[in-house]
C-alpha cells in the first residue's frame, strides 16, 4: 500500500469474517468498521466532539457535494477537508460517480466523462475519472475512491456488462491520475450488478490495475439481499487477503453482521442518521418508530439495553415529545443513539472475531432481526 | 418567599444594579441571570448536558405550549416537567398569557379568562387564571407566573389601561389559587405599557396582593429603548429591594446591561437560540451574519476574544459553508456560541457588580454597542 497506509490482517474467523487494523496519516481504524456519513463535511445533527466520544474512528464525505459547495479550492485554501471541517481522525471520499448517476442531474454520459448539472443551481459540470481523482486530491482525504459508473437495479446484462467495462476503464485512469505510494489511499470499486460473471471480470480487471483497497459497489440498491451477499462473496473469494475491502452504502445492522461474514471490513450507510432524523431508533432486536401513538406514555429509555447518554437521560415519551414538536434535538438524539447501536455493534464483531466466536454472534442476529 | 424558595441580596451598586441569589428546592441562581428559552422543553438544538456544561442555572418553559402538547397530565404522570425533560436545575414558566395574545389564536376574551384556538389544530380552549395556575402548578416549575393580558405597542391609553385592570384583578385571583409557602414562587407581572402612570398603578396593586417575585411584562414589544428602560425604572423603583424582579422577552447583550443598571435579577429572550438558528452570531463588540459572503474564505473563530468549544474548534468560513447547506450543524453551532456569549455576559455583570464596578461596565456597553 502507500507509504503512509498500511492495512494489517489480525486474525480471520472460520467463516471468513475479518479482524484487521487500518493505519493511515490521521490515525489507525480497527476493522471491521463503519462509518458515519458526512455528505456535505459534517454527519448530520452531530458535532465532531461527539463523533470522539462515539468511538467514530473514520467518516465518509462526498466528493460530489463538496465539490459544489464549498467547491475544493476553499476546502484545499482551509488546509484540506480535515482542517476545514476539523475532524482529525481519517476521512473517506467517494468520487462522485454515485451522485452523478443518481441525483437525476446527468446530462451526457461519455468514454470521456460525464456532464451534469448541479442539483443546487443547474449549473453544467463535467466529471471525468481525472477531475473526480483530483478533486479528492484537493480534499485530501486518506482513502479515496474511483470515479465509476453505477447500475440501478434491476438493469439488462448488457447494460450493466457495458456500465462496468467502462468503471474499469475509467479505473486505469483513476490509477494513472493517481499513483502508488502517497498519503492517499486510492480504491477500485468493482461493479458488475448481480451478475456473478460481471462481478468476476471485474474484480479481476481492478486486481490487474493494482489498488490500496478494493470497494465493493453497486449493491444495496434493491435487489434481495442473499443476492447482495452472493455477489459480496464472489468478490471477496477473489479479493487479495491483504488490501481493506469496503461495502459502499450497507447498511442494516442485519447486513453488516452477514456482510462481514463474507469477510468486508469497512462500511458507509446514511441509516443510523437519515432514519434517526426521521423518527426511526435501533434498539436491541430492532427498530422503534418514536413517532407512533404508543410511546406517548412510554417513561422507559430507547433501548434499556443501552448505555449512551440518550438512553441514560431520556424516555421515549420525551424523544416522542420532541418529535411530535419538530424539535431539532429529536433528530440530535435519536442520531447519536443510533450511531452508538451502529458503534457498540461493530465492537461487539470486531471482539467476537478476536475471540473466534464470529459464529455464533452470525446466529444470533439471524434469530433476533 | 415559599418555604423552599428565598431570595438573597448580596450587593448593590451606586448604579442599581443588584447582586443576588435565588434559592429554588432545584438548586440556587446567581443572579443577575439570563434564562434561555425552552419552549416545548427543550432549548431548541441544544441538550441538558450542553446546558449544564454552559453553566445554565435556570431555564424557561413556556406553560402554553406545554398545556397544548403533551399536556400538563402527561407531563405529571412523569413526575413533573423537571423529570419529563430531565432538567435538574429550576425551571420557570410563563402562565401563557403571551402566547394566547400573540399568537393569533384569540376568540373571546371575557372576565372569567380567555377562549382561544389551539395554533395546532384548531382546537377550542379555556385559559382563566385558576387554570393557568394550575397548568403551571402541574408542570411543577419552580418559578410560576399570573395569567396577564399583555397589550401590543403602540395602543391607546384607554385600551392599556383596560388590560392592565383586568391583568391585576387576575393576578388576585392567581395569588388565591397558589397562595404563598409552597416549593413553586408565584410571581405578579408589572403591565401598564409606555405609561408611568400605569406602571405604578400596577406595581402598586401587586404589591398589595403579595408576591414572590415580580415580572416586568408587555415590554421590548417594539417600543424604543430609552421609552423601555424608562418603564422599568419606575417599577424597580417601588418594587420591595428583597424580592427578584424579572424583565420578561428582554433582550440584546446590551438591553440585558442597561436594564439590570435599573435593577432587574432575571431575563429570558429567544434572542440567542433564535438568532443562532438563523445565522447570526454575537461576538464582542457585536453581531456578524455567518451567511454573508464576506465569511466564505475566512479561517478564523466565529469570535476570537471567546474560548467556546464552537470558537476554539470551528471556523468562520466553516459556519457559513454550514448555513449555506442547511445543516442542522449550523444551528447548533451558532445557537451553543450564542449562549456562551450571553452567559459569559451575565458572569461579567455578576462580577463586576460583586466589585463595585458594574458602572464602568456599562460605559464600556454604550461604546461597543
């Protein structure tokens, strides 16, 4: 890997699940791992002295809305996206690719690039494997990703066959933008759909180009999840045991568990945020909605189970309260519980792998979701 | 005073204005104090723990918006509003004579109370002084106010003197149903508007029914300062030296200076949190506009005479980018420096009034401001 990176397998698990150590300029990360998405330089409702507190050792930004607003110059002029949004631990950019495809912004689809209008002006962009590269070079975040070209679901074989010939391609330019060896990570991301022959050629083209990491995309998009974790497992089978592998945009705490099983070590999923502002709380076992009518009298904490600060000093007929009031301090609670359901849930894996017990913590998730 | 509630005047400066303590069964204020507004019971984007960390003594609920949702009931059920929203510290409510005269939401007002419609659902409702009281003795705050009909400025003479009648024959009614001993101090409100002649006329009567502490209501409703600050001299001026007097909806770090020349204890103003959610921020010597242009490539503090956890960790720039793309960040942000401000505002006051100094302080205001 690069000279300032460094990933180091610690133990592997009978059923494929991983225990690793991540090192990289702003710190190390034990993996497995998630992290919380920043999308626009901060995970929402949350401070960064709350994210330490959390245990958070690494967070996703986008390199498409930073891109746009601040734009990469301010972040770059601020000292890179670490100082800008001062968060010292490591960072994660994803390319763009994602955003591009899916905002419903995309204007002109080509072998060079592609041309879109922002979301927030309809002002014409142009995005490239090259731009998308250095954009995230200007970020400076510590593991940066290919710009590709996603697939919805479902979508033809030849559509998704032609989608990922070119992510491959443009993974080759990503590469040559962006050499080996510096303090910055570069990932491919392999595409393919759920086809496992897609999938395959893919991983193997990216493993010929040579990456830090390899990112797994394209998935959780709505095809069944025992197809996701099937195209999970046939990239993994080829993946090289000693480069980080990340799931991008996983995802419930059902998939982590199952997904790391197939031996991921990182993830990024906007659940824990977007459905803490929404009402929606990670509980031992589940999920609550705050908002329905039977919490109104409910004096007992989320998740009794739980030892964060919310749980410790709210009920759910306060938290239902706030959310009935439209009260920001709703979305601020129910977002750091989640995020230390998703925290404790990563420590409980990364112990239970330690341990060899990886197997029986895979079981018992299957019984209780 | 109650049994479980004492005021003590610790020192008074040749200019007026008074060092104190006020002692509640939730802990004692060092007065002169600054009460942030918590409306729905919650200081909107900021935690207890923020607030305790603030160095917070007392907060403020607004009795009508509780009494609408969830209920005084259910707040009872949770064993009052200290427990319901988990602050340890005292509370006082407002009786929700504002709100129902503000808001729009007026039907009938009569002699026995005031009918109006909920500004939720549409919701007829009854507010009279006994029920006001006793909303507020549900809640259990430690300071409680009489139900008042506060008049809009300007207004004619006849009109003010009308509700000002009526608002003291009220407070004797509130007084008979919460009389004094009890562990929650009913306080009388001062109305009477711009007119000295009314203002007396109201101190006087609820100086004979007894209370206590005193409010000064129905100002920094648009009159000018110099008309306001007269209006509460001449309350403070007949108002007994041993009990707390409390300006009600006031105001700028500078309005807080200047009044508590006259002698007030206590303040509450949605000034800060309000302001905050909406980009501005105090600073010493003033207020800046993180939305503006000028703050986009500016690396430094929001303030950078403040020691706040926001000033010592985030930028100008970084606000702004904040602002800009509506994170809830922002609010919290700007809304946590801005009580800072304010709170580091009254320690000064405290302080320099403890040394005989507070007139020096004031000049200073006259010339930042």
């Amino acid at each position: 890997m690069g000279k300032d990176i460094a990933f180091e397998l610690i133990s592997e698990d009978a059923t494929g699940a991983r225990r690793g150590r991540l090192t990289t300029p702003h710190g190390t990360v034990e993996t497995p791992a998630f992290l919380p998405v920043g999308t626009q330089g901060t995970v929402k409702a949350i401070t960064r002295g709350e994210l330490l507190r959390l245990g958070v050792e690494m967070i996703l930004c986008n390199a498409y809305h930073l891109y746009l607003r601040p734009g990469p110059e301010l972040v770059a002029r601020a000292g890179g996206l670490h100082r800008f949004i001062n968060w010292p631990r490591p960072i994660l950019t994803d390319s763009g690719g994602y955003q591009v495809f899916s905002l419903e912004s995309l204007r002109r689809i080509g072998e060079e690039g592609v041309t879109f209008r922002s979301h927030l002006d309809g002002s014409e962009h142009m995005l490239s494997p090259e731009k998308a590269t250095e954009v995230q070079q200007q970020l400076g975040a510590d593991l940066i990703m290919c710009f590709d070209q996603p697939v919805p679901y479902p979508a033809d074989h030849a559509a998704v066959s032609e989608a990922t010939d070119r992510s491959d391609r443009w993974a080759e330019r990503c590469r040559s933008t962006h050499p080996t060896g510096g303090a910055q990570a570069l990932f491919g991301i392999v595409q393919g759909g759920v086809s496992a022959d897609l999938r395959r050629r893919s991983t193997e083209r990216l493993l010929e180009i040579g990456f830090e990491g390899y990112a797994i995309g394209g998935l959780s998009v709505g095809e069944p999840r025992a197809k996701m974790l099937e195209m999970v497992r046939v990239c993994t089978e080829l993946l090289p045991r000693d480069r980080p592998r990340y799931l991008m945009g996983v995802g419930t705490p059902d998939d982590l568990v199952h997904s790391v099983a197939c031996g991921v070590d990182l993830f990024d999923c906007v659940l824990p945020t977007r459905l803490g502002r929404n009402g929606a709380v990670f509980v031992t076992g589940g999920r609550l909605n705050m908002k329905n009518a039977q919490y109104e009298g409910d004096f007992s904490p989320l998740d009794p189970k739980c030892d964060c600060a919310v749980c410790r000093h709210h009920t759910r007929a306060y938290l239902r309260h706030l959310y009935k009031a439209g009260e920001i301090l709703a979305a601020r609670l129910a977002t750091y519980h989640n995020l230390h359901h998703y925290q404790r849930l990563m420590a409980t894996m990364r112990s239970s792998i330690e341990r060899g017990r990886f197997s029986t913590l895979l079981a018992s998730m299957g019984e209780s979701h």
